[in-house]
C-alpha cells in the first residue's frame, strides 16, 4: 500500500554535545558556589538558588530537544486509497470585530472556502463571540465573493488563497500570460478591493436592517446579554463538488450573569453545534487570523489522521504557528521560529507536540473523551438517558450524534442544514452545559486561559499521542503582534493561564503519576508551564549585580580569582551556541539579540504579572480577565499608527512597571558603581567587580527600548504614571541596598 506519511529522525549529534557542554558549565558553577558558601555573604545563596533553577530549565530544554524527529505527507495518495474521504468540519473564531477586523475574517475564511478538498466533505464554522452584525454582515458578502473568488482559484491553480496575500503583488510568471487571465485578474481583484471598501465602511446603524432580513436576533443584541444565533449563510444544497463548502455563522448565547469560558466555551459551542448539524469525525480549528497558506492543507492533515496503522498516535495534528508579513529581524521576539524548530521536532519524539489552540487537527471523538483502543460503543451505547444527558446535555440530537462518532460509526450528516437550525441553537445556549461534563471530561477543558494546553494535555493523558504537520508551504500563516503592549498582553495571557495549570488538578506531575501521560512528555509541559516561576528567577538575578554595585558587594569570583573561568565560559559559550542556532536557520545577529533581549523583557515584565495575576485568582481576590490581542492586516506599509513599526510602543498598562523599575535600577548602580570605583575604592575591600559591572550593563542592553523610552515622545514614550509607579519598588530597592 502506498504511504500517506513517514516518520524521519533527526540527526542531532552535535547539539547534544553542546547541550552536555553548557550542561556541565552550570553544575560547575553550582559547586563552586557550594564550596565557597561559607566565605561570602547570603548574596552568594541567592545567586546559588536562581543558577539551580536556571539548571533544571536547561535540563527541560535537553529533554525536549533531544529525541527529533518530523514527518513527510504524500497527499498525492489519499485519492488512490480514499475513494470517499472523510467529513472535515472547520472551525473559525473571533471575539471583537474592532481587535480583531472583519476583513482578517474574511480573509481566512475565504482561504479556507478555497482549499483542495472535495467542497461537500468540507463546512466552514465561524463563531463570533461579539454577536457584531458586522463581522455577519462581512460573511455574506464574503460568501458573495467566494462564488467568483473559489473557481478562480479552482481555474489557475492559485497557491495562495488568502485574496489579501494573493492581491498584495503582481501575477506571478507561472501564470498564464494571456489577455483573457488578466483581464480575469483584474476583475477578481476589483471586486475584493470593493468587498474591502464595504467591510470597512459598514455602519452598523446602516447594515443592520439588511442584517435583521436574515437573522431577526439582532435586532435584540447586546455584546454581552443576546439569545444564541445560528445563521446558514451558504449551503451546498446539492452536495455538489463545486461550489464551495457550507458556510455557517454561530454567536453563542450571552447573559451577563453567567460564565461563558472564553475561547474554551466557544470551542465547545461549535463542537456541539457543528456536531447536530454536520457531524464530521474531523474537526479543524484556525484563529480568525490564521489563513491557510498551503491548498492542499486539509489533504496534508488526513494523510497523518489516517495514515497510521493505530490511531494512539495520531490523537491530533498541529501545524506551528508561522507569520505572514512579519516584521525583519524579529524585533519583539515573538515570531518563536528557532523555538520552533528546536522544541517541536523534539516533542515528535516523545507523545507529540502540544495543542496551540490554532491549526490543528482534531478528531472528533477525541474531543468527547474516548480512550485509545476500539470503540467505546460499549461503555456509553448502553448507558441510560439519564447518563447520557448528564455528560452531553439535553438534546436528543447531539447525544445521538455523538454516540455515532463515539462508537465508530460517524461519517458526517447529508445536507439539509436549514432544517438543524433550531437544534443547533438549543445547544448553542449559555445554560446547555449546566450539570454536564462539557469543560471537563469532553471538549475543550475550563480552568484556564491557556485553553489549548490544559486541552491537549488532557488529551495525552488519556494516551493519545499527537503528530505535528510541516508541510511545504506551511500550512497557516497568521499576524504577530506588533508594539510594546500587544506582545506584553499577549505574553502576559499566556504566562496567567500556565501557571492556572501548574497549580491545578489537571497538573502533568499529577497526571504522570495517576494517568498515562509520559514522564518525559511532563518535563516537556514543565518547560512551558513554569513560564511565570522563571520570572521570579530571572528578576532576583536581573537585581543582583545591581544590588552588588549599590551595596559595595559582589555575587561573582575577582577576576583575578580561578573560579572567575567558569561564568566567563558560561556566559560566552552560551552566547555562541544560541547564535549559531539562529546562523542555522538563516536569521541575523539581529533577529538573535532581539530574541535574547525580549526574552529578558517578557520574563520580567509579562511572566511577572502573568505570574501575581493567576496567584490572586488562585487565593480568590480576582477573576482571570481574558485580554484580545490585536490582529492587523498585514501590508507592506503597515506601521500600525507608528513611524517605525519595529520601535517598542508604551502605553499606562501595569505591565511596563516592572521592567521600568529593573532598567531604572540598574541605570542608577551602573552611575553609582562607576563613582564608587573611580572615587571611593580602597584596596583589599571585598566590593564588586569586572562581572558585576558587565551583568548590569547586559541587563541595560537587554532593557534598552525602556531606556529609549525615558526620552521618547508619544507612544515611543513611558508614561509619566508608569515612570511614578516605577518609583516606588526603585526607592524601596535602594533604600535596602544602604541599608546592607
């Protein structure tokens, strides 16, 4: 039989090698500071206990590199195996039309209307939190567009079906030069670019009517208190080939008083939605942002769903979250590429990459808690009404359909939409989930904003393995955040969520203990999830050459001193190694100080707050506030409101204060150390030497958009409230520092 896949190891020699030799560069480091504890002063112990931590990260990154491997799909197969290929349902969310613009939406959408699939085998999700009829009234006149937009596309073969990439340049010279294609062309691409001028120039007060003819509901919408609204806005009533697949718009049911879980909820609204509707034992999620960028994107993923020969290995396919239109030199550090290409095939390796709430693949029975293994037609085909409705809710419609994909025998449902409505709606309702274990044993799991990682952890603990999906081209491409406060918010999201984890029941120590998640696939998740602990780590060591260089002390060996080799050699030898990863993957210097120093900036700042945030939530004083990024579209000229895009941006939120407080205190010893030397030294005082000057001055480098900050204007600026807020921790730091 032909391959649909195959599994190729990764040679990785000489990284180990390296990897061994920083390794023990750090354990030396450690017993030096143990042999010499007793001759120094408790900054010793200090520095002693962040170095251990920094250790046992490292040894999380040595496991999660070291077993590589990646995977090659032949999508050319399935057509010779598969005669009939399997139901795909995709599922699209967005949550504010302003943070998130309709025409991004549209956009990925129409990216998706257009892929290599057979269209009846595809429906298309599209679950908008806000209930804008906005982003419903871009959706109809996107569908309006997809009947020009898909058989072009269909016709020359086009690769990139995003219209807003597609359009952004010149045909390419592989097209066909003739009259009849350009002026093909051009047409297509007047019509985008007035479906962009009536997106972007809708009124609500103005479309609304239009709105209302097609859906009454919204004539009675508030954001957050409106009925639960499901809207076919195209069917392929024929369940031809051509066309383009079913389009659906969902806006859960929304009241004030009760929880709605987020993205998690919505996940879980459209599961049960799509699953009364279409009921695909596939299921496919993408960020309202992330368009697909390879056609042939849905073949890729089947050929690792079923081109294995025991589905324990194949419980999801992810594809890494890959840019379109990003910034040079990766400025705020939030691209991840040599993260990536390090972290993931390492993951492949041990139970598989984690779940990244964008670009994966799902099967769907997976979401509703079976095990590996046959069927489980036996443990919930026998169970009483009673039982049935307590773990999926009260419709008689899903829990028959979710029996038929549970016990093996869900193929998708035939057309017909329009006449699911009304069942689709009942279980889009706020209430549905009430006494039920939606959130918990099936779907997509609450307890934290990181719904994707506490997701797929579930799922491998349950067994399941996971594949990652590197297509070329890459399968989706999305929009990272750009400025200072969209990249912070974001980290600061993500570092709030991972520490809910870590904290929680759904804990991977406790889950490698009780259920089947693998050790090494725990220290794997460990990597991640201690995101917000490294931040207490990395600021007590931020702060301690600056309290060295104020309290006339040192944390470091003389330089005259032998045992000065050791962080010297560190410090260098760990500098060379992450830089010739970035030489491997072809990027700059630049791209690597970039990545180095926002590292130092996320920690301190984003993971800090992430950090306090999820403790206050955890003790009961707050509520876990979920925070938008911002998605722009990308263009060539883009600056998003700014001169010079790649220029750190500040606003008043909270989390600048931090990182203004550690640049500022560093600034203030680097002046004080500098006096002390040139003025006040005496000989055979133990006071701070060459490495302490040399940490606080890489701590400034690293803080140096903070430091431009100070003099800049505008939004390159740091607001007076953040620099009067900053002062208070700075004060209180060196007050202690004389006091020493």
């Amino acid at each position: 039989m032909l391959p649909l896949q195959e599994r190729v190891p990764l040679k990785n020699s000489l990284q180990k090698l390296s990897d061994v030799l920083v390794l023990s560069l750090l354990l030396s480091l450690l017993a030096y500071r143990l042999i010499s504890l007793h001759r120094h002063a408790r900054i010793w112990l200090i520095a002693f206990t962040c170095e251990s931590w920094f250790t046992f990260v490292w040894l999380l990154y040595m496991n999660a590199k070291w077993t590589r491997a990646t995977y090659k799909t032949f999508p050319q197969h399935l057509s010779e195996i598969y005669h009939d290929l399997p139901a795909v349902d995709v599922f699209v969310t967005t949550a504010d039309p302003t943070l998130e613009p309709p025409i991004v939406t549209a956009n990925t959408v129409l990216s998706l209307l257009a892929v290599d699939y057979p269209f009846h085998k595809l429906s298309c999700y599209v679950s908008d939190d806000a209930a804008s009829p906005i982003t419903f009234y871009s959706l109809v006149e996107s569908a309006k567009f997809a009947k020009l937009w898909v058989p072009f596309c269909k016709k020359h073969n086009v690769r990139v079906r995003a219209p807003s990439v597609y359009f952004s340049t010149e045909p390419q010279p592989s097209h066909s030069p003739s009259s009849d294609y350009m002026r093909e062309w051009r047409r297509i691409k007047d019509e985008y670019e007035e479906l962009i001028r009536r997106i972007e120039t809708a009124n609500e007060d103005q479309i609304l009517p239009r709105v209302a003819d097609g859906s009454k509901d919204f004539l009675k919408t508030e954001r957050r208190d409106h009925p639960s609204m499901v809207e076919v806005i195209w069917e392929n009533k024929e369940g031809s080939e051509d066309g383009f697949p079913h389009l659906i718009y969902v806006a859960r049911e929304k009241k004030p008083k009760q929880s709605h879980q987020y993205k998690a909820g919505a996940m879980n609204v459209l599961t049960r939605v799509s699953g009364v509707m279409t009921n695909a034992p596939f299921m496919l999620n993408v960020d309202c942002d992330m368009f697909a960028n390879n056609p042939e994107v849905v073949l890729h993923g089947m050929c690792l769903l079923l081109g294995v020969d025991d589905e324990v290995f194949s419980g999801f396919a992810q594809a890494p979250q890959q840019f379109y239109g990003a910034l040079k030199d990766d400025p705020f550090g939030n691209q991840l590429v040599v993260l990536l290409k390090k972290i993931l095939p390492g993951l492949q390796g041990l139970q598989g990459p984690f779940y990244t709430g964008t670009g994966c693949f799902h099967r769907r029975k997976v979401i509703y808690g079976s095990p590996p293994g046959p069927p489980s037609i036996e443990k919930r085909g026998n169970l009483s009404c009673e039982e049935l409705e307590m773990i999926y809710g009260n419709s008689l419609e899903f829990v028959e359909s979710a029996l038929q994909i549970t016990s093996g025998y869900g193929k998708g449902l035939p057309a017909n939409l329009s006449s699911r409505v009304e069942a689709a709606k009942k279980v889009a309702d706020c209430a549905y989930e009430v006494n039920t274990s939606w959130g918990r044993e099936i779907g997509w799991v609450y307890g934290s904003i990181t719904e994707d990682i506490l997701t797929g952890l579930r799922i491998h603990s349950m067994g399941w393995r996971s594949i990652s999906m590197t297509p070329e081209p890459p399968a989706f491409l999305g929009c990272a955040p750009t400025g200072g406060p969209a990249s912070l918010t974001q980290f600061k999201r993500w570092a709030t969520g991972l520490l809910e984890i870590l904290l929680s029941r759904r804990s991977p120590i406790l889950a490698v203990m009780e259920e089947k998640l693998m050790l090494r696939q725990c220290l794997a998740y460990l990597l991640i999830l201690v995101w917000p602990l490294r931040s207490v780590f990395e600021l007590c060591y931020a702060l301690l050459p600056a309290y060295c260089l104020l309290a006339d002390s040192a944390f470091l060996p003389k330089a005259s001193e032998l045992g000065f080799l050791v962080p010297m050699a560190l410090f260098l030898i760990y500098n060379v190694y992450t830089l010739t990863e970035y030489f491997q993957y072809g990027l700059s210097i630049r791209a690597w100080w970039n990545n180095q120093r926002m590292q130092r900036i996320y920690a301190q700042t984003s993971w800090l707050l992430g950090f306090f945030s999820a403790l206050l939530k955890i003790m009961g004083f707050s509520e876990t506030i979920f925070e938008v990024t911002r998605k722009d579209q990308p263009k060539p000229t883009d600056v998003t409101g700014a001169d010079d895009p790649g220029r750190f941006t500040f606003d008043s939120s909270p989390v600048f204060v931090s990182g203004t407080a550690v640049m500022l205190i560093n600034l203030t010893a680097l002046v004080v150390g500098s006096m002390r030397v040139l003025w006040q030294a005496e000989a055979g005082e133990i006071g701070p030497g060459i490495g302490e000057f040399v940490c606080s001055a890489w701590v400034l480098l690293s803080f140096w958009p903070f430091v431009r900050g100070l003099v800049g204007r505008g939004s390159y600026g740091i607001p007076w409230s953040v620099i009067c807020k900053a002062a208070v921790p700075v004060c209180f730091f060196l007050q202690m520092c004389r006091n020493a």
